[in-house]
C-alpha cells in the first residue's frame, strides 16, 4: 500500500540544501528563519501543528535518513525525554541559548565586539568556518546573526541525528523546541477557545 | 477474532504527525494541535504507527 506523494513531501531537498548552502556563503542562514516563523504563523493563526505534521523538511530528512536509508536502531525513545519536564527544560535551555547568541548579535551591530566567523557547535565547539564568509553589504551584525543562526541549526541538526541513529529516525521530534512550543500554542489556543464554543452549542 | 486497534497516550503525546503518514487507511488526524485521534471505526490495527511514533506512545489494544 503506497501512499501518493504530495508537493511537501519534498521538502527535505530545501532543509539539505539550507545546511549546505551554510558551507558556501554564511548569509543563507538567514533563510532558516523561515522554519521559525512558518510553524509559529500556522500555530497561531490556524490552530494547529500543520507545519510539523506536513512540511517540516527536516523531520523528513531524519525519517529518510533513519527509515529508507537505515540509519537508526528503531529502539523506543527513554522515558525521561519523552517527559514534559525534559521537553519544556530543553526549550527554555534552547531558547536561554538562541537570546544569547542575538545579544552578540547586537553586540556587533553596536560596534563592542568584533564579528566572530565561527560556527559553535552544541554551544560549546567553535569551528573555524570563515572560508563561508566573504564580507556583507550592511552591518557585521547581519553577518553575526547568520553564524550564530546557523550555529544553532547545526548543532540541532547534530543533535537530531544522534538521537535518529540511537532511538526512532525522528526522535528528534519528540523534543524540538519548535514542535513543543507549537504544541504549547495550540493547548493555549485550545484552553481559551473550546469552553465557550461548548458554550455556544449548549445555546 | 480478537480485533486490534491503536490507542495513543494523549498525554505523551507530542503531536509531531509521524503517524499520520505511515497509516494506510488514514485514520489519523492530529485536530487541535495537541495530540493525534485515531479514527477507531477505521482503524485496522495493523502497528505502523506504532513502529514510528518518535515517542513511542501509541500501543496496540484489544477491542471487543
């Protein structure tokens, strides 16, 4: 039984290619904000975690990557990372993370610091990546916010693939900070909408 | 016969929609956002979703 294919199943060609545009020129980071932004827009707007359930080219990537091509041990997730204490502690540490990286940003936008062209990996490893950077036209800032941008898609793109290989092929779904805070949207949106709509069918 | 069915665990579940794309009959939804529904009258039991779910929340049930 063969499922039919539809346009969005391709999208983990846009989410390979991002990351290795990366290696070429810096700047196409900038481009991954939209994997920010279109799941928060649907989440809020529609309710929903369509962007999850159907276009995150990622997650696509890690079930090819874990299920067509093999690369994963298919074993069950631990309980302790599937637990909403690990999944909401991994997204305020994520987002404690991505604040800091836009203060260096803003650090070199206001001319205190010095443009770093490194690409820090799991927060900790900074690699030389200045051979991806050949100058920007408007401030080093933007220059800035792209290694740091990419820093964070790579090193979540490591860390997806760790937990493919030891786990499910998408584990890393299990606690990707985006897919938890949509979820959150969608409880608040639900909280704050069904009672009245139970409401209005009571008359 | 004894007639199997899928059942999630709502409260684990991360509604990622990995279910949704392996199941054969289409009986997945995920609604609201929150966690996913299977459709039981549709439902075969057949354990695809099983074997995917990330967060291995989905168990084979016996139904009567």
């Amino acid at each position: 039984m063969k499922m039919k294919k539809k346009w969005y199943d391709y999208l983990w060609i846009l989410s390979l290619t991002y990351l290795i545009l990366g290696f070429f020129n810096i700047l196409f980071a900038w481009l991954g904000l939209l994997c920010f932004f279109i799941p928060l827009f649907i989440a809020i707007v529609k309710g929903n975690k369509g962007y999850c359930n159907k276009y995150c080219g990622r997650g696509q990537l890690f079930a090819l990557a874990g299920g067509r091509f093999g690369l994963s041990r298919k074993k069950d997730i631990p309980k302790w990372m599937r637990s909403n204490y690990f999944r909401y502690g991994f997204l305020i540490f994520f987002f404690a993370m991505f604040f800091l990286m836009l203060w260096n940003t803003w650090l070199v936008f206001a001319g205190t610091k010095d443009l770093g062209t490194v690409v820090t990996l799991l927060w900790t490893f900074k690699l030389p990546w200045h051979w991806a950077y050949h100058g920007t036209l408007f401030s080093d800032g933007v220059a800035q916010f792209a290694f740091g941008f990419y820093s964070v898609m790579l090193t979540s793109t490591v860390l997806g693939f760790l937990t493919m290989i030891l786990f499910k092929p998408r584990s890393w779904c299990v606690y990707c900070p985006m897919g938890t805070m949509t979820q959150l949207i969608c409880k608040a949106r639900n909280a704050a909408f069904s009672p009245k709509q139970e409401f209005r069918s009571k008359g | 016969m004894i007639k199997r069915k899928a059942v999630v665990n709502i409260w684990e579940c991360v509604a990622c929609g990995c279910c949704i794309k392996v199941c054969p009959r289409s009986a997945i939804s995920i609604p609201n956002g929150i966690y996913s529904k299977i459709n039981q009258d549709l439902c075969v039991g057949c354990g695809r979703c099983v074997k995917e779910c990330p967060a291995s929340v989905i168990t084979l049930r016996e139904a009567e």
